[in-house]
C-alpha cells in the first residue's frame, strides 16, 4: 500500500490510508495498483480501481456505509 500512494499528496497518502480498503470489492487500497479518488454525496472515497466506479455510483447508501461505520 505504501508504495503506490507514494507518489500522492500528503492529504490524499492520509485519506486513502484512513480508507484503507476499497468500499467496493474489499480489497485494500493499492494491491490493484493506484486507488482512484471520487467524490460521492460530498464525501470522498478512494476505490481500488476503474472497474469498482459503477458499481459505487449505482448503489452510494450501500458502500458509503461501509466506509462510515
């Protein structure tokens, strides 16, 4: 993980590690390669990859939850 969020902002490298994990497919952030930020109901949200973008946009209540217990 710290490998690839290396080369992100100070800001962005503690989000993502607060995150930790890709609400998603539950994998941790960075195995995949580099995480990808969004914003979502004005909340960012850091995902594994390009794929996981639909399904979190298609059910936000479900995956934000994750993220916000």
């Amino acid at each position: 993980m710290m490998e690839t969020l290396a080369s992100f902002s100070e800001e962005d490298k503690a989000s993502a590690m607060k995150q930790h994990f890709c609400p998603v497919s539950g994998e941790m952030l960075g195995v995949m390669g580099r995480p990808e930020k969004m914003e979502v109901e004005g909340q960012t949200v850091w995902i594994c990859c390009d794929g996981c973008k639909d399904k979190l946009l298609a059910d936000t209540e479900k995956y934000l939850a994750k993220i916000n217990k």
